[in-house]
C-alpha cells in the first residue's frame, strides 16, 4: 500500500467494501454549490458538522473499527495495545472521536473525561514512530470505510494528526503529570476549537 505524505506506510489491516452510503455523502459534499467554503459559513444550520459528514456514530464506529485493525496488524503500533484493552475500545473511541468532532458529548457523560483519555497515553516514553504510524493507519482506515471525500478527509486527517502528537503525546515521563479537569478539544472544519 502506498503512505500518504511522508508518513511511513501502515502495514496490514483488512480492506473491507466501502460503504455506500458514505461515498453518497462524499459525492453530496464534492458537488457544485457545496464547497468546503458554504460548509464553513457562520452559524447556518443547514452545515454539517465534521461529525454528521462523517457519518455520525455509526461511521465513526466503522471507522474506529478499521483503525484499531490496521493497528492490531501493524508491528509498530500493535505494541500500545499489548498489555490489552477495553473489550469495546472501538466503541468508547468512536465515541470519543464524535464528541470531538461535533457529536453528542456521550463520551464524557459514560466514561471519563480529557483527563482520562490522555493518562491513558501518558508515560510510555516519546514514541514518534509509532505515532506517525498511527497516523497512516488512520489515513488507510479513511479509505477503508470510504471517506474519501477531500474536504472531509483532510480535516479528519488534520484532526487525527494533532491529536496524536499533541494531547495524546504530551506526557510521556508519567501520567500523574497530566492535569485534572481537562475537556475533550473540540474540533470544526476550521480546526480546534477555541473555547
């Protein structure tokens, strides 16, 4: 498979059909007179959030699901999930990831809050490798369930990417070094939130 950028390619991982009605959604938001620029206008509310044109929850579990398989088969990667995980990792994540981007807050509401989340990725060390390689996986786990869309892909990429190398990976000596209280970033098709 090919790497996107200069990403190191992800190896592994299952290529499943892609989804039609997402490659509909991709065609709407692709179509003339629907340009990343009238996505982006003021509060109008007939603009879909990140969230919606993702799929909602459901596209976000399909997405979940094919990342955490293409990390599960990457030898780099895989190795954060060695000491195991929550058997509904790919629920609590899409959950996580649809709060993020526009979504209910289900995610704080059932399981925890920032604060958790990052702990979660704290003290194992800088890990940049892995990191990048994560990140390629997500970007072929948006091929796998269609979200092919370029808008819509770059901001789920550009979304992924900075959560990564930034909140997941900013403590890495140990993680009673991350602060209590922190909310779930909120991200838009203009990027991160300020609140």
């Amino acid at each position: 498979m090919r790497g996107h950028g200069s990403f190191p390619s992800c190896k592994g991982g299952q290529e499943t059909e892609r989804r039609p009605q997402l490659l509909e959604l991709g065609r709407w938001l692709g179509s003339p007179g629907r340009s990343t620029a009238t996505r982006r206008v003021g509060n109008d509310p007939s603009v879909l959030s990140v969230y919606e044109a993702a799929g909602g929850d459901k596209g976000l579990l399909r997405l979940a699901e094919a990342w955490h398989a293409r990390v599960m088969a990457d030898e780099v990667v895989s190795h954060a999930f060695s000491h195991g995980f929550h058997p509904q990792h790919s629920q609590r994540l899409a959950a996580y990831w649809a709060e993020a981007l526009g979504g209910p807050r289900a995610y704080t509401e059932r399981y925890g809050d920032e604060t958790a989340v990052v702990r979660i990725h704290s003290g194992n060390g800088p890990h940049e490798e892995m990191d990048q390689r994560a990140i390629a996986c997500f970007d072929h786990a948006l091929e796998d369930v269609g979200l092919i869309d370029g808008p819509l892909r770059q901001v789920l990429h550009d979304y992924f990417a900075w959560a990564t190398t930034t909140t997941m990976s900013a403590y890495h000596r140990s993680a009673d070094d991350v602060p209590q209280g922190l909310r779930v970033p909120r991200w838009s098709w203009d990027g991160l939130e300020r609140s």
